[in-house]
C-alpha cells in the first residue's frame, strides 16, 4: 500500500522535480499537487514533461487541500510554509524545501533573511558528518519536520565536510566560487533570467558574501567540527539550465596523503556521493537528473591549498532528490529508493 | 600609407579574432595570413565569417612568407615562433600571441612549460601598474617584440593589480576561480571540447595550481609590487563560445573606502577597464566583441577577503585586442585605434 | 531471473544512453560492455554518469566476448553490424541501432548509404500504422532481429503517418525541417561539433534533400500507406546537446476536423506519443531522458497545409528508447518497461 | 558635421543595437537616448556593454525630447510611433523599426495585427529585387519615413526574391521553418523567454501561419514578381541569443542551373548578401553582430524543391543594421558606411 503524497508549490521547478521523482517512486503515490497563481490549471499545461501526472489538476494550496495525505512537501517561496504547517497533523511527515526551517542560530536568520525566526527542523543532508561522530542520517530517522538544504549550501558542504571533520584543512578561510544554473533562481519573472541575458555570458551575484545559503553553509561545517568556520563564496550564473560546479578551497593543516584519505573514508559507502580517482575532476552535467555528487579532489603544493570540485543538479541531490532521500529515511525506506544514480548525460 | 600586415596561424580562432581586427583598423592592411592544415584554401572556407576578406588565400607558414610585412603577428601553437622569429628582420615590428616570450623567469618557464626558454619580450599588457609607479604602457612605445598577455592572466592580473600596486590587499593568499568559455582552448579536435560534451554542463581542469597561467600571474603581480605573490587559481568551462569571467579574492589589508579608492584611482583614466559602480558587478557577455574589461568590486567584512569580478572576450582584450592595443602603442598610433569599446550584447 | 544484455559500441552516445536504460529496467542486467578505441578502460573513464555501472570494463567488440549474452545492442558504426552478428546465435536477440538493417530497398541503399547491402530486419517501431491496418508493434513480438529507426526519421514518421494513413494529407510533397542537437552525429572529433562552433549558432547541414534519413521516411509513409511519398527535408544543428523538434508540413485534402481527428485516433493510447490539446506545441527538452513523443499540431488554412510539430530525445525515442521498447516487445515483457515517460525539465 | 540622432525606445535590445552601431559610425552623433520604465536611468544601467555612450541618460519618450534631433529612430512597441511621428517635422527624417508602417494593405493589416491602420511608409530592404527591374534602394534615396522590415522577414525575403524575380521558382507552396534566438521577442518578461526554458530546448511558436511576419513576406514576393504568394512559414526558438538561420523552400520551375544563377546575378553586386559556394551553407553565428546576409542554395531534384538558407543577425540586418543602411542611403551616405561586414565568431 503506497504512501500518499501532496506537493505544495508545485507549478515551480522544485515542485515540478519533485513531482518527477515521486512519480517514478515505488512506495509513493503524488494525490494533491497546488499553487498559487496557476491553481485551476492542469498540471499539463504548467508541467508538459510529467507526461505520467497529466491526469492532475493544480489545487489552491491551503492546509485542508494538503492535510489527508501520508507526507506533504512544500516548495513555496521563503516564509510561507509556517502558515500552512501550523495546521497540518503532528504526525504528518512535512519536508519544508524552503529555507523557514534550516537555520538554528536565530540571529543568523535575522542577518540573512529577517522577519519571523521559525525554528530549526532535521536537517535533509543525511551525508552530513557530524563532529561527534556518525552522520546526519541517523537524525532523519522517524522525524516528522525535515529542511531541506540550500542547493549551493550542498554543493559546497560535501564538498569540505570530510576535510573539516579529520581536522586536515582550515576552517577559517574558506573560499569558494559556484558555476550554477537559473533554475536555481526558480521561475521568476526577472529581467536577468531571460534567455537572452544568460545565453552566451556568466554573471556573478551575491558578490561579498551576501548570498543567504553563507550561514547555512557555516552552521554545516561547524556541525562537522570546524572552528571559526568563516566562508566567502560567489555564485555564477552561466547557461546551462540546471547543475552546481562548486570549486573549494581551504588551507591545508595536513600532508596530500591525509587529506585525500580523509574524503576517501567519508565517502566510502555513501550511495550518492562519490570521489573521482585522483587527477579527474567532475562535470555538472553529468549528475542531470540524478542525486549524485560527483567531487574531485586536488592539492595546491604551492599555494598550501586543496582545491574540492563538486558537482551536482540543483534540483535533484541540491532540492528534491535530498527531500526524497529525507523521506526515505524517516519513513524507514531504504535510502536510495527511486532515486536515480545515473546522470542524463550528454 | 596604410601599415602592411601579416598573420601566421590565421585559421585558428585567435587568428580570425586578429583578422576580424586588423580589417576594421584604418591603419592596417592585411596582406598576408598564413596557416599550417590549412594553406591553400581560401580564407573564407576557413573563416566564413569575415567576409570583408574573403578575396585572401591562405599560405604556408614560412619566413619568406611572412617577410616584407611591416607587421607580423603570431598566432601559433606554443614553441612555434622561435624559428620564425629568427628569420625576420629586426625591424619588424613581431606579436606574438603565443607563450613562448611571456615569462622572464627561466625556471618558471621549466616548472610549466618545459622545452627550450625562449627569452622574454616586452609583456603587451598596457594597463598593468608598476611598483615604481606608471604603467607597461611606456614600455611598449617604439617595442618591436611583444608578447601578448595569456587571456586568463589578463582576466586576473587586471582584476587584483591595482589593490596589490595600493599595498590593500595582501598577496600571499590569492584564489581565483575563472568562468571560461570553450573558444580559449583553441580549435582542437578533442572530446572533451564538443558540443555535446559543454552544453549544459560546467566543468574545471588545470585544478590544484597546475595551469601554465599562473607563473604569468605571478610575475605581473609582482611586477605591481606584490611580495611572496601566491595564487591558486582553477578555470571552469562554461557553455559559451567566447568570454571570461573572473571571480578573484585577496585577505583585506585596509578599509573598504581605501579598497575601492585604489581600484577607481587606478583605472580612472583606462580607456579599455572600468570600474562599475558600487553594488553593480559585470556579465562576460557585455564585452563581447571589444576590448574592454569590466569590473566590479565588493567587500566580504565577515571573510576579511575582497572579492573582484572582472569581464572580458578572452579573445579580444584576452588575445587579438590586446595584440591590436600594444601595436598601435608600439607604432605610435592613438592606443585606441580600431579597437571596439561596446559589445555585442546580448 | 534476469535477462543478460550485451552492449557493443559502448562507448558511444547511444552506447551510454542504451547503458542508463538499461541499468534502470527491472528485467535486464548489463553483463558485457564493448568498445573500439576504449577497450580495457573503466566504464566510469568513458561514462562517469553512469555511477551504477562503474563497476564494468569495455572489452573488445567481438563475437567471443558478446555471444552468452541473452540480447546483443549494437551500437556500432554504420557497416560495422554484419560480420558482428554473422557470429551470434539465431535465438539471441540481437537489436541493431544502426543504419544497417533498415531498408527493404536495396536499391535505396545503393543509392545513399552505397557498399553491401545487409537486407532489412524487423523494423522497430512499434507506434508506426501499417497501410492494411493495426501497427508494427505486432511484427515485434517474438522477433530476434529488430533494426532500430533513425532519430530523424522517428521524428518525420511519428509525426506525419497518422495523417497520411488516414488519407487526410498528400503524401507527395512533404516538407519536414528538423532542429536537432549535436549528440546526434555521436562523439565524432569534427570541427564543425566542436563546442565553440556551435554555441551561439544554429546550421543546416544535409540540405537539398541528401540526408540517409530520407529514404528510411519515404519507406515508413509508404507502409503507412502514402503513394508517391515524397519528402524534402532538412536537419538544422542547434545549441542543445540532445534533442529533435520537427516541423513537418504536407498539403491538406480533408478538413480541418478530420485532420485533427487522424492524429487524435492514432495516437488515443499509445504509452509515448502524446498529441498536445489544439493550440499547444511541444518543446524538446520536455523529452529529455524520457522515451516520449510530443506532437501538436495547427492548420494553415491560408497554405492550405498541416504543420505538426514533434519533439522527442533523439538518444531516448530516438535510438535507445526505442530499442529498448522493441526489446520490451520481443522478448513479452510489457512494452513500458523501464522506460521514463517524464523528462527531465527544465 | 556630425548628423544629430535620437533613439526612442533605446533600453530594449533594438534600440541598444541602434546604438552600437550608430555610436561606431563616423557620420552620426547620438544625442539623445528616450525610455519609458527606465527614464531617468543612466544608460550604463539598462545596457552596460555600450561603454562608449556611458555619458548618457534615458529621458522620457516624448516629441518635445526627440525634436532637434536630424533623425530619430523609433525602437518602440507596435502601435506606438504613430502618436511620436505625427509631432515630428517632415523633414526630421524618421526610421522605424515597429511594424506600424510596413503593410500596404490595410486588409493584411487588419487580420494580422488590428486597431487603427497607420499606413504604409518607404520599405527599408534595400536589396529588394522589384517586378519591373531594379530593387527598393532607388526609393529610399531621399526618403523621410522609413519601415525598417521585420526580421524573419528579411531572411525569408532575401532567400526566395532572387528565384521569384527570376520565375525560377513557384510562388505558390513556399514553406520557410526558421531558428530563431529569443533576443527577437524583445526584453519581454514572459516565462517562456526564461533562460531555464530555453536553454537545452527548441520549441515552435506562430505555428499554423499565424505569425505578423507573414503578410509582409507575402507584400515583398509580390513586389518582387511573385504571383499567389502563399507562404507557411514557422519560427523556432532555440537556445542562441541572437541570429535567424532560415531553410525556405519552393517548388522548382526551371533547370538547377537556371535557379543557381538566378541567385548569383542577384546577389553578385550587393554588399551586405553573400552567396555561399554550392555545397556550403551558412551559420547564423557567422553574422553575429554584422549587416551580412550569407544564403547557401541546394536542389533537391527528387523532391523538386530549391532549399535556400539564409542567414543573418536578426537585430542587426534583421532591425538596426538595415535602420542605419537605410538611413545611409536615405541621407545620401555611402550605403555601406559605419556597417559592419565580419561576424563575431565563433
């Protein structure tokens, strides 16, 4: 008997990946699928690709259309889960793809997003090594309220979590810069994400260390064991529609050997995040589709720094795969179940 | 009397960027384009695009070929210009677009390139400051052996320079990650250069400090005054035929109000690099087609760290612009002649 | 008990594509991978977006080396199929992506392909109308020979039989011009593939009716039941790595009502064609990775022509997709079968 | 004395190639620049890549701005330079590149766009073969109103003109399939402009022959000695930011040899189209940025259809170049002055 599921924000590209992925799921059934402006509408003619889902239509997205189903996941704007959560059953399994429930340190929030502080839930990135030992999935066992991590917040955390945990690079002078796609930016009606601005260019934003994903990247590596975690990153957008290549840098503390060893172990038995043999380095795409990271690993001699590219889909591993990876866990599937590994690639 | 012109290696892309140059410039007349596979054909077989000089053939690559222009600029691969050097007369003025006269530091050269050290030219990057004050501009008046910048270095060098020259930012921990489009690698039959294998996906090579742009880097900021200049910088390929953008960060070493002063000091007066306002930061495609870069600037107060975001057509200002730049100071021409300033945007 | 596939050409874009399916499907397990050039490499070298297949290595293309596997895929170079299957016992299944077994017509492989001619196998398009009624999914139960279709051609065809087996347009002068993405001419090191050639631009390639696509068209719309089918058509190289959407005119000879009708009956229930509602028109990248035809469709009443627009994955429905889907029918497993009927967008 | 020009509508992408190009022509001042949501804004702010006119400010679009001014070129939505002109002087000599002016039958009008009929003004195609001998550049010697044409509609025109002037040619069954770039929609905010939908996808709009260009194609092939043009034509957006690559085709009424000439005696003199040798044909990507129209021609003897391709930069050739050639020719300046003939590739 398959498990219910509502999607809430669906008409977006989180809620449309979302709804990729739980469609093509063994133990889950998509029942309720709503938004906001395009409520009324056929899912079709939002999402012509979901051919499997076309029988759907798009519902107003309040809590009596969600609550009757087993799991409810909310990709809605920033701020806006709160109200709907408020009424829905405790024992409602709700994955949050927004950012309301992710940050812990209140006044982090208030620096990066302001208005209402909404508390922290289980954090979505099961991978995640924590400083006491152990990872973040035993945490998402049997939890109810899940965040799931920002996109670039992913990229970047599995990229220098197993360097920061054996205590082999410096955690206080991390760098790094993210080639990314507009997907990440979602469906918005600006004039910097039209095709015609983003073909043919790259473009930085969030310059100096404003982008709201910074906290959330700290909070993760001080979790794993990093002191004095301090990170300036820079996305850019460049055109291609979907995918994450974060380049890291941190300081070594540590000989080449030991820190190779130490993403080695981290990632030895992890389903979705793999290390290239040395000397190879990964391609965004080819993760398309799939919740896989891909990350190379080289060290700078000269400059005393190891450099971490990692690679993934913003929308699978970086929004809805880790959603659906979350879900797994706290409902006791099996963590990878229909999950794609293999990228769409070329 | 119009300047005669050759061009050896005129089927490549940096090749065709000089042609596409040369034939706008009102003082060159180009005479003579050269190539290797390809001699014999006719220009535009190779080069449809530049149709204002499609009545020229390509020949061999030869010194007799070449001779007789007052001109001759260099598009070869790496080792090549040595044996055509030789045979040209020491009054021709020689450009060289190549790697082979940049570094004037013999075991730099070992470490990167290898093979035998050609000895270096007057580096053809006008803007770049001087420790003592002035820029290479002065240098290049009357030169007759230039070497053009590597377009990467360029992007780097144009974007930390200025904050280096001021005694700002401190050199010893510069990181640097460069959005880079797939023209800079030249028309090279490899896999990882087709169309199916870029679009839609970022990836990084040379990462971990191994490639042969950085001692070049080096050598300029350190010419700008730079002490202990340390780099680590990875280029990621992006899907866009031509551009660079550079994301450059150094430690903060005074105000930000010092900070912006040495960047807006330094370029006030650069009729080719412009300091964007404060909070706007560039797109790569705005310098399509000209030899302009642009440049924004931010502070990161939290990482201590200024991040520097500089645009530029990796094959105009990054190769055949600055090539046309240095010879026009070299001839005594306006340093501006010919040389487009807006781009072709979007 | 699974079903041991083979796949030689493995190396390849439809030899990667063929592997994703195939590592998905619940019936089958990949067992051998061959190649040319590759062999003795990691699969992961070649593929590393197939991370649940990184555990093969790519043999050698022989009959030693595939015999023992239940079903053969060949994904060879057009020629290369023959001395391949000469070896292979008559009951494996053996499912050809190439050129080879396509055309009854000998004297149209004379007249485009040239050298021996293989005779046809069963033609593996299940979706195509046959003249005398029903489709071709019948002659694809229990076939151990099936030559899988061109992507082009699937495109055309799917497109155009249900009006031309309805008797709704002329068949004797098609026009059909197609937008289609590199991977389509495989991983071949050509100049014109290379990324820098075909970002940013758009060519035509195949003009004046040349390609080896035609006669396989003209075959199927005659099957269909088309007299004097005639076709011009011509494939345009656009900047998207996978993808076809075509655009196929013929002169109508009914009514606009019965014209939509055809399609509509054609089309009612099949699993991976869909006819978008009037006024709708499909974009390829909503079949990304998926085994799925869109198609919408308009009249031109001033012309007095039918446009209909089809777009699928010219490495899914286009090659592996269908291979797969013919293998599902063969071999009596439910034709869906492990094939995604949602792509991956945006 | 530099001839004094303003812009209307310069924030959008035709009024900032206007200024790309009519700030690098040696005979045109531009002093004054009008928007309507950013008026009061810096140029540098809408279009940062026109570094050359960044001493610019947007002012509102008002008669009383743009008066004084020797030429005004309007770049302004459809319907709205009828309000401007009726306030200009005769003799200011006015260039639009809306559609307001370019049908001659008020019918056509009426059942393409609607509301009030403004009436036809001088034709800007120079190279436009007429019926009774001749082309359109005698009539825009001297001319005050000038309709620049649409910009699918010059690469159909200019592609089919040359056989329907010859009567090579059926004017009767034309059917043209175009890739086009999205800058041609305009800055518009649409979801279907975003770069997440565009990129890795092709998708057909207008479909059915309902799109505006069509009746002016029509008006132009009558001009040029058609008789009962009728015309399917269907755009295609793909994902390059810039370009139109047209494939038109036609029935055949006369020998390949006929037809092939028909072509070159057009095309032998004029500056701006270019006929490609048999056998090569054209890559939008190759007019990037310049006037150039370059055609490739092919027979297909089996369908009995000429395929002609064309292709230019739909916001140069397509709008701004053929505003400034017309305002050359026009003003009695050399036609070719301040155009640029070389594309920017790759």
């Amino acid at each position: 008997m398959s498990v219910s599921v509502a999607v809430a924000g669906a008409s977006g590209y989180a809620g449309g990946e979302l709804l990729r992925l739980l469609s093509a799921h063994p133990e889950f059934e998509v029942v309720t699928v709503t938004a906001h402006q395009n409520a009324g509408q056929p899912l079709a003619a939002v999402h012509p690709h979901l051919v499997s889902l076309r029988h759907l239509v798009l519902q107003e997205t309040t809590p009596a259309v969600l609550s009757g189903a087993d799991v409810v996941f909310l990709a809605l704007p920033h701020g806006a889960s709160g109200a709907i959560t408020a009424h829905l059953p405790d024992d409602v399994l709700v994955i949050d793809c927004g950012a309301d429930h992710r940050l812990t340190d209140e006044s982090a929030w208030a620096a990066f997003y302001g208005g209402e502080y909404h508390g922290a839930w289980t954090y979505g990135m099961p991978e995640l090594r924590l400083a006491g030992g152990g990872t973040q999935r035993t945490n998402l066992v049997g939890a109810t309220r899940i965040a799931v991590p920002g996109c670039n917040v992913t990229a970047i955390t599995l990229g220098l979590a197993p360097g920061i945990a054996a205590g082999v690079i410096a955690a206080d002078d991390l760098v790094s810069v993210l080639a990314v796609g507009p997907s990440g930016a979602g469906k918005s009606l600006r004039t910097d994400l039209l095709a015609a601005e983003i073909l043919g260019s790259a473009s930085a934003y969030g310059v100096g260390g404003t982008h709201r994903h910074n906290p959330e990247v700290v909070q993760n590596l001080t979790a794993a064991g990093g002191s004095g975690v301090t990170l300036n990153f820079t996305p850019v957008l460049v055109p291609m529609a979907r995918g994450i290549l974060a380049t890291s840098t941190a300081k070594l503390t540590a000989s080449a050997a030991a820190v190779r060893e130490a993403w080695e172990t981290a990632y030895a038995d992890e389903p979705f995040v793999h290390l290239l043999p040395a000397g190879t380095f990964p391609k965004s795409g080819d993760t398309t589709g799939a919740n896989t990271v891909l990350i190379g690993l080289a060290i700078d001699e000269r400059a005393g720094r190891v450099v971490v590219v990692s690679a993934l889909d913003n929308l699978v591993k970086g929004t809805a795969g880790a959603a659906v990876q979350s879900a797994n866990l706290a409902l006791g599937f099996a963590e990878t179940l229909g999950l794609p590994l293999d990228g769409v690639a070329p």
